[in-house]
C-alpha cells in the first residue's frame, strides 16, 4: 500500500518558460549580447559537461568553496567561455542567481496544486526530492506550494545528490515511511526512476515532452541560476504520464504499481 508520493521538482512540479529570455535580458544589460535561443542551448550545453564531472555522494553546490552562487558563477562563466564573451561580473552572476531565485522566473505547472490537495485528502504523506541548492525551500513557498509538502529533501541540505539512495532515505525517513510503501516521481530516468527503485521506492517517469525548457542554469538542481540537460523528445510509452493530472484517479495507478512492485516504464 502505498502511503507517501515524493516528487522532482523542476520539469515535474515547474518550469521556466522564458530561461533563455531571462539570460539573455540580464546578461545584455552586462554587456555581453546573447540570443534567447542560443542562450537557451548554451545552457544546457554546459549543464551537461559540468554534469559530467559532478559527484552525486557529494552535493556540487554546497561542495564549491564558495556555496552554491561560487558554483553558478563558475556556470556563467563557461557559458561566457562558449560565447568566446568576456568573463561575466559578478554583478550579472548575482542578479541571475537572484532572478531563478523568486517565483517570477517560474511556473507552476496548471494540474500540480488540484493534483497535490487530491492526494493529501486521500491521506498520502507528500514530499519534494530535488537537485537544488538553497533557494528551494523560499520559491517553493513563493509558488504557494510549500503548504502543500511534509517534506522538502533537497541536495544541498542533504549533502548528497540523486541519483544517490541516501537523498531518498532522508526523505523517507522524515515522512516516516518505508521504502516500499512510497512512490516516487519525476522526469529523469537515472536520477528518479532508478535512483527511486535502488532505495526501494517505487518509481514513475514524467514525460512532458522535450525539456529544453529549463535545461541548464537553475538548479534542477537549481534554474541560474536554471536547471538541468536539455533532452529531446522520445516515442512515449503509453504508461509514463504526461502530466501530474494522470496521478489523480490514484487508485488505479497505485494499485497497478503495487503489484508490479517496480517502475512504470
């Protein structure tokens, strides 16, 4: 019986619709020109190499000698580097961080508040697992979703990174359930579904489509100050939702992922 739901948090609860607008704003008024779409692409072009070289057993934000705006300053300037640009000021690095840092640079997506009430009136326990830095717990709360939560779990409190089992267990641990009677969601397939299962959650992958969105510098692990790799679209299984709204005839779902005992993929 499933007994709690955890849940990524960008690209399953929010977006940022107008990432590479807002670089692009904020860093034109710094001097350095860059176009909506080319910002959009370096990010998640730089999401990805400096992924490569992240440590899930160690949080990549609170590991930077200087927190997590040393780490997106480093951010900014290899996107600067892409561009062949100057190295950003610190003034440019410190408005972005400050921009994805307040509800005006997201969205929340339209089904997430129904969908989330629905579920705590069912009785679930509900909480976020997230690669993000300190920012999370006030936008949260400025995206009047923070009500909406028992528990916040996220990688710079934790220490520890997803796909890493222990950012799971705190989680569990503070909702004050077991593995096996929790279900995770979100949109990636290595950080949420199999982190998820290696904890012993039961998992389910988001697919929303393309995330170009918000890919790069925030924080899926944090929006630049954005969020995580642009991935392109996939054919789709008809099991993997498309949205939080497939989550609220939960009966069905939860007892078809009971049996199974595993992911929906």
């Amino acid at each position: 019986m499933i007994e709690a739901v955890t849940f990524d948090v960008t690209h399953t609860l929010v977006h940022c619709p107008r990432l590479g607008e807002i670089y692009s704003e904020v860093l034109g008024r710094h001097g350095i020109e860059v176009a909506p779409a080319e910002a959009l692409r370096l990010i998640g072009l730089v999401w990805r190499e400096m992924a490569c070289s992240a440590d899930p057993s160690r949080d990549r934000f609170s590991a930077h000698p200087e927190g997590a705006r040393g780490w997106w300053q480093r951010f900014l300037a290899r996107f600067c580097e892409h561009l062949e640009a100057p190295p950003p000021s610190r003034f440019a690095a410190a408005e972005l961080f400050h921009r994805f840092g307040g509800s005006e640079a997201w969205e929340v997506y339209p089904e997430v508040p129904e969908v989330l009430d629905a579920l705590r009136a069912r009785g679930l326990r509900l909480g976020v697992i997230s690669n993000w830095d300190t920012r999370l717990p006030e936008l949260l709360r400025q995206l009047d979703l923070a009500r909406r939560l028992d528990v916040v779990a996220y990688s710079s409190a934790v220490g520890v990174e997803k796909p890493d089992s222990r950012i799971f267990r705190r989680a569990l641990r503070e909702l004050g359930v077991e593995p096996r009677a929790a279900l995770h969601v979100g949109d990636s397939r290595l950080e949420d579904l199999e982190g998820a299962i290696a904890a012993g959650m039961r998992a389910l992958l988001l697919v929303r489509g393309s995330s170009a969105d918000a890919a790069g510098a925030t924080g899926k692990a944090g929006e630049a100050a954005a969020s995580p790799a642009t991935s392109a679209a996939r054919p789709r299984s008809p099991r993997e939702p498309t949205g939080l709204r497939d989550l609220s005839p939960l009966p069905a779902l939860i007892t078809a992922g009971a049996a199974r005992g595993g992911a929906s993929r």
